[in-house]
C-alpha cells in the first residue's frame, strides 16, 4: 500500500472508532438522568456501597477511621445550558469508556499489517489485557478513590460560615480526571512489556531506579488523592504492586528476547 492508500485506512479505522464511541454515547444519553443520579453522582451520597465496604472493613479491623463521615455537600448549576452540555459531556465520556476495547481492537488492526509475525504472537492479547487493565483502573478510581476524594473535599470547611456548594463542571472534571486518569495509569505493565520487548527498558534498569520509582508513584498519589496519607497510601500501593508486576513482566520478556537472540546466532 502507498502513502496514500495507509492515510485511507486510518481513515476509515478512526471513522468506526469514532461511530461505536458515537453509538454508547448515545445509549448513554437516553439514561443520562439515572446515569448521573446513581453513577455519576454516587459517591457523593451516603448510601455509596463503597462507603459500606469500608465500614464493614474497619469493624473487621477494629478501625473507625475507615468508615467515612456524611456528606455535606450541595449542588448549583451557574450555566443557562449547564446541565444540558454536561449530559452531553457526561454521555460522550461513558461513550468512550465504554467503547475503548473496540477503539483498541480498530487501532490493532491497522498496526498489525506492518508487524512481522514474531511480533504478532507477541502482542497476541494484547487488546484484552489493555482492556483489562483499563477497566480495572476504573472500578478502581470509581470504587475506592472516588468516595475518599468526594467525601474529602466535600466536608472540608475554612469555618462554619461556608458552605461546599459545589458546581457540576467541578465536580464531574474531578471524577472524569481521576477516572481516566487511573485507567491510563493502570496500563503501566503492558508500556513495560513493550518497551522491554524492545529493549529500551531491562529489569535491572527497574530494580536499579526502583527508588526514584517510588517516589514518583508516592507524588503522584499524592495529586491524585486528597492530602491526607490514607487516601495517598490507598492509591500508592496498587500502583507500587503494579511497578512490582512490570519488574516481573519485564524480567521475562528480557528472559525470551536473550533466548531468542541466542538461538538466532546459532543458526
């Protein structure tokens, strides 16, 4: 194929990419006020079965501090058409989420033409272990980071005379950030695995900046999370046992690249 006929195909890939997001947008859109009373909106009530969880957790463990106070939060729209472009925003977000093994699977297939077929089997799964990851980082933002944040911020006072009357632009940009956020964050084994099958990154170079490593992954939780160290550490050790992961992940991957490396001088 020319130049040309491969911006063609891209084309075309994107335009189906864009139509399934289109189409689960849409399919959002008509639930969008069920959707955004007990989705979106969940973790800002009480009866958030996360904040369930929690407290059955710190029965178990004999610690109040899991279970999180009420909520005292209000909601103002400042917008004319406010609350019609947020379900918009809303509907084309869950859109996304919801079609991004789809808009994997129409990116795969315009890499895998230009792949030889050793990389082929390499990469074989890999738009459902992407998928996978995703999605895990999701539920785990929406589950376990979403209700500590909220209920943070949201009982947060200067003094008694404010009150947290909060806009739904500011607190759907909270959500949807740490939301993707921690979707894309969560991708880190599979970066590494491609980056070692390469062989820009070696599982000593990992263990060596380990160090630097978790200080980076400890920031970022802290920007993730509010400030305090429950919700940082809350968040610091998935992360941490993801890095752990991509030192294993990585340390196999160098394993079969050395063996195949080998057998190839032999030949």
């Amino acid at each position: 194929m020319g130049f040309l006929d491969h911006i063609e195909d891209l084309r075309w890939h994107i335009f189906r990419s864009g139509f399934a997001v289109v189409i689960c947008a849409v399919f959002a859109f008509i639930k969008i006020e069920w959707i955004f009373q007990n989705i979106i909106l969940g973790p800002s009530h009480d009866s958030f079965i996360s904040y369930k969880w929690f407290c059955a957790l710190g029965r178990l463990l004999h610690y109040d501090g899991f279970c999180l106070s009420s909520i005292k939060m209000k909601f103002q729209n400042t917008a004319v058409a406010g609350q019609f472009t947020m379900s918009l925003s809303v509907s084309l977000m869950l859109g996304l989420i919801l079609a991004f093994p789809y808009v994997l699977w129409e990116l795969w297939r315009f890499i895998k033409p230009a792949l030889k077929a050793t990389e082929i089997k390499a990469a074989n799964g890999v738009v459902f272990w992407c998928s996978l990851l995703f999605f895990t980082g999701v539920l785990f933002a929406y589950y376990i980071v979403a209700p500590y944040t909220i209920n943070f911020f949201g009982n947060y006072q200067l003094s008694p005379d404010f009150q947290n009357i909060i806009t739904i632009d500011s607190y759907y940009d909270t959500m949807c950030n740490m939301i993707l956020a921690m979707g894309i964050v969560f991708e880190l084994p599979m970066l590494i695995y491609f980056l070692s099958r390469i062989g820009i990154i070696t599982p000593q170079l990992l263990r060596t900046q380990r160090r630097y490593a978790i200080l980076i992954l400890f920031i970022l939780s802290e920007i993730i999370t509010p400030p305090d160290m429950f919700s940082c550490l809350l968040v610091f050790i998935p992360l941490y046992l993801l890095f752990e992961i991509s030192v294993v992940i990585s340390g196999r991957t160098a394993t079969n690249r050395n063996k195949r490396k080998a057998l190839k001088d032999l030949e």
